[in-house]
C-alpha cells in the first residue's frame, strides 16, 4: 500500500459531491490509493461511509477526532499525497487557499502539503463568473496551483452556464498524467494530425478513407502526459476529446493545411499521422447529384501534399511523417522520408491483419532521417507513440 501513488481528494460541499464517487472508482482501477477528506458541508450531500467504502480507507472529516494513528493527521496526509486533488471545489475552498485561511482539516492539509494540488471547481454560474472568485482562481494559478475548468450545461440549480464539475475522465485524465514518467517535452509545442480528410463531390457525398485517427490521438496524448502543449488537428473521428489538449476539427485536405500552417512556425515537433486525401473532385457539384441511365465519371485532381510542404517550410521543426504502405513498406518509407525532408518517418503494412486501420495496434518501423531502421513488435498505438517520443528524445 505504502508503495502505491496516492492521490488526497478533498471533497467540499456542493451538489456534485457525488460525481467524485467515480473519480475514486476509476482512479482505484488504475491502482491509485485515494485518500478522502471531507468538508462539513460535503458530508451533508453524501456520508462518509460511501466515500469510505468507494476509497477502501478511513475518511477523515474533523480536525479533532479521536486519532486513528499516532501521526498529526493533516500533517502526515499532507506528506503522503503525490497529487492532491479537490473535487468537487467550492467558491468556498478556493477563497479560502487563495487567501491563506486554514480552519479546518481540509484548509490545513492543503496549507501543509508540498504536492501538486489540482482544483475542480464546480459552483452556480454566477459565482463561478463573480470577480472575486476569478481573481482568487488567477491568484492560485500565478502560485502554482493548477484547475480542471468546469463544463457549462444546466446547473443543479436550473441556471445554464459554466459551472458544472468538468467529467469525471477529464479529471482523472489530469491526475494519471501528473504521475506519468516521462517529463521530457515540457515547454515544448508538438502538433499533431489524425484521422482522415473528406474530398467533398456535392453536398451530401465525399470520398475518404478508413483512418480512425486512433494513433494520433494516441501520439497527442503520449505528448501531453509527457509535458508538451499540444495542437491536435483531427478529420472526422469517433475518438473522444482528449483532456489538456487543443483539437480543432477539420473535413477537408484544404482545411487541415490552413489549421497545420498556423500552428507550423510556433511548433517544435510535428507529426503528421493523419490519411490525407491526395485527390478532390475537379468540379464541386453546388447541388446534389441525380442519378442517369449511364455510368456517372467524376474526374478526381490532384491536392495539396501537406506534408512535403511543411518539409520545404521547415526551419528547426523536427518533422515525423507516416507511411502506410501494402508492399516495400522500409523502402517506400524511406522514399518519403527524403522526398518530403522529414526527421522520421514511420512506417506500417496496412495489409496486416491483427494491427493498423482501425485497431488498437500497430506493427511499426521508425526510419532516421541518417537512415537507421528501427523495427518495433506488435504493441498498442500509445507504446508506439511512447516509442517513438523515446527515439526522438534520444536524438534532442
Ligand atoms: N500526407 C500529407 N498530404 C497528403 C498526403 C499525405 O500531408 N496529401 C502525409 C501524411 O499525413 C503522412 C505522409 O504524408 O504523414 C505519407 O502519407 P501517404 O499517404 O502514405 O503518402 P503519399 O505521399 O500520399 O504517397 P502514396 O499515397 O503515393 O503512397
């Protein structure tokens, strides 16, 4: 136990208090020792017995209870936390750290706790917005504090606007990526492409193909957790938003390349994992198309290559290309690689049955711009993504 990462969530007392139920379940499953202080006013919503029985460990409410230890305990939970999170966060909670007030068990292990502390705050719209608690928000950021923003929607208390508690998978998704090992890409900026692009015929048909976007996201997230802040330029995807990363969703191969040379310049890694489409139809039909006797034709021409672009524009960006390929996988790879002046290229057999389009896996080899070959076995998109931050890590 003593081993395990251990996460301090402070609950305070709002109508959300049981939305932190899940955050414990879902950080239990991923082998967290959560550790639950409870406000007062949290435990008139819930009792401490289902937060006792969700966390499997005591829960403590009062600063003067009957010891269950010899230790100070706001003290020793202060030391023991790795992360420590408060959620749901009242205006209440916050006021109180931003100004220094320690009058409760809560308060005081906060004050007391040298971990990261990560705020969800979640209260009625109006207070939310109040000025008082934006600048008491503005005054903990400045100190180091961080916040999961809340979500708008309607409120418990029938108003709509910002304020619910963001999701619980955001929010575990934050804390899993505080405890992540690799911190190699903080201050930098790595843009990432996924999924594929739709060349519009008229105004209900397209052609596309079936990328999932799977491994860019799983690239994008790999990056996040690792530090970067990250720009996610997405075609049309079934993949959820991932958590603390910018996406911006885009159709068609013209779309990704204004968003891509926006975020270009300012970018120290970029890779390009989505399946653009190399070809449109030369003329877009303002109406929809009938039908005729005959065979239709649509006369398909050739768009923009993004990638090779970036190349000719590149100026200290490192550059990873993709490579889906069904015969000569290395040696088509490395055409690529120099004809697009790319750092890296990786490469996948889209023929393989068990990996690639559509799965979870995928069988890669990672070519060097000096040539080298890098030949991974089957493993998930994020271990590729891992690997393939390593490779480039390596060479920084
Ligand atoms: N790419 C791009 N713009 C395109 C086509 C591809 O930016 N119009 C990028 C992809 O994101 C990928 C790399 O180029 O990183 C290689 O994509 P791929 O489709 O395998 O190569 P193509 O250059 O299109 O070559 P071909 O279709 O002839 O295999």
């Amino acid at each position: 136990m003593e081993n395990k990462r251990c996460v301090v969530l402070g609950v305070t007392g709002g109508i959300a208090v049981y939305k932190a139920l899940d955050v414990i379940s879902a950080l239990r499953k991923k082998d967290v020792d959560v550790r639950v202080i409870m406000t007062k006013s949290a435990t008139e919503f819930v009792t401490p017995l289902t937060f006792q029985s969700m966390s499997q460990n005591i829960v403590t409410t009062d600063m003067f209870a009957e010891p269950k230890a010899w230790e100070i305990q706001h003290i020793s939970l202060a030391k023991r936390a790795d992360v420590f999170l408060v959620a749901p966060a009242t205006a209440n909670i916050i006021g109180k750290v931003a100004n220094g007030i320690a009058d409760d068990m809560l308060s005081t292990t906060i004050m007391a706790t040298r971990a990261k502390v990560i705020f969800a705050p979640a209260m009625n719209t109006n207070m939310y917005t109040n000025p008082i608690v934006q600048e008491n928000i503005a005054k903990l950021k400045k100190l180091g504090y961080e916040f999961i923003e809340p979500a708008s929607g309607r409120l418990a208390c029938g108003d709509e606007g910002k304020g619910k508690l963001a999701p619980a998978s955001d929010i575990v998704e934050k804390v899993l990526s505080e405890f992540y090992d690799k911190k190699d890409l903080i201050g930098k900026k790595v843009l990432v492409t996924a999924g594929p692009t739709r060349a519009n015929i008229d105004p209900v048909r397209f052609i596309s193909n079936r990328s999932t976007g799977k491994m860019g996201y799983a690239i994008a997230e790999e990056a996040r957790d690792r530090g970067a802040e990250v720009v996610l330029v997405s075609g049309p995807t079934n993949e959820p938003a991932p958590y603390g990363i910018n996406v911006i969703k885009i159709n068609t191969n013209e779309e990704m390349r204004s968003e891509v040379l926006k975020h270009f310049e300012t970018s120290d890694i970029v890779v390009k994992s989505a399946a653009v489409a190399d070809y449109k139809a030369k003329e877009y039909s303002e109406n929809k198309i009938k039908k005729g006797n005959g065979d239709l034709e649509i006369i398909l021409t050739r768009d923009n290559d993004i990638l090779k672009e970036l190349g000719e524009k590149k100026s200290g960006q490192i550059l990873v290309g993709f490579a889906a390929e069904s015969q000569n996988v290395v040696e088509n790879a490395k055409g690529k690689l120099i004809k697009k002046n790319l750092d890296y290229i990786v490469a996948n057999d889209i023929t393989s049955k068990d990996s690639g389009f559509a799965s979870n896996d995928n069988r890669v080899t990672i070519v060097t711009r000096e040539g080298q070959e890098l030949s991974l076995d089957k493993m998930s998109k994020r271990e590729v993504a891992r690997n393939l931050f390593d490779i480039i890590g390596g060479k920084r």
